[in-house]
C-alpha cells in the first residue's frame, strides 16, 4: 500500500487545516486509517484513526476540534482540523492497516508539515 498525504501548511493559531490522503496498491487489504503526529523531541503520537466501517478514534487533545472522515470508493482519508493550536505543530504522517494503525503492519505515508503560530 502507498500512500501520499497532503493539505499540511502554516496557520494561525485558531485557523483551519485540511489533511487528506489517498491510498494506492493492495487497497483491498486496509481496514483501519488514520494520522500520526510528531513534533520534534517528541514520540510520534496517534492523532485519530477511522476503521471501514466509520468506527473513529481521537486522541483526547484533540477531541471536539479535529474530525476524521474516510471515502472508502476512493481509498482517501481526510483529517478536518479545526482550532488549531501552536501544540498541533508536527509533522502528520497518515497510516494505513488491515487491523489497528500503528501495528508492525502498518504502512506510513511520506508526511506533511503542519505548523501553527501563535
């Protein structure tokens, strides 16, 4: 599975990003999506997770503000991030993966930079 992310950029604190992903390959394979974050110094952290069937998982920092989304027709994920905070700074990487994401079966796309001034 591939998968190219884009969407990641420069905002103000309190603006809007929206990330999204496309999947290619053995799409057939993938049950769970979802977005990674790092921020320098920092472990990589899951940010959300949505299974096939629309299941979602958020990390609780940013629960009420981000909002995953998947189009399954189109093997996408998106990532609505919505009040953002300087904290949201990272680099997003999305994941793909027949069961949980983040599993050693994981596939990690390339990453997209997020930044949020204050």
């Amino acid at each position: 599975v591939q998968l190219q992310a884009s969407g990641g950029g420069l905002v103000q604190a309190g603006g809007s990003l929206r990330l999204s992903c496309a999947a290619s390959g053995t799409t057939f394979t993938i049950d769970d999506m979802g977005w990674y974050r790092q921020a320098p110094g920092n472990k990589r952290e899951l940010v959300a997770s949505i299974s096939s069937g629309g299941r979602t998982n958020y990390a609780d920092s940013v629960k009420g503000r981000f909002t995953i989304s998947r189009d399954n027709a189109r093997n996408t994920v998106y990532l609505q991030m919505n009040s953002l905070k300087p904290e949201d700074t990272g680099v997003y990487y999305c994941v793909a993966d027949p069961a949980a994401c983040g599993s050693p079966s994981s596939s990690w796309g390339q990453g997209t930079q997020v930044t949020v001034s204050s």
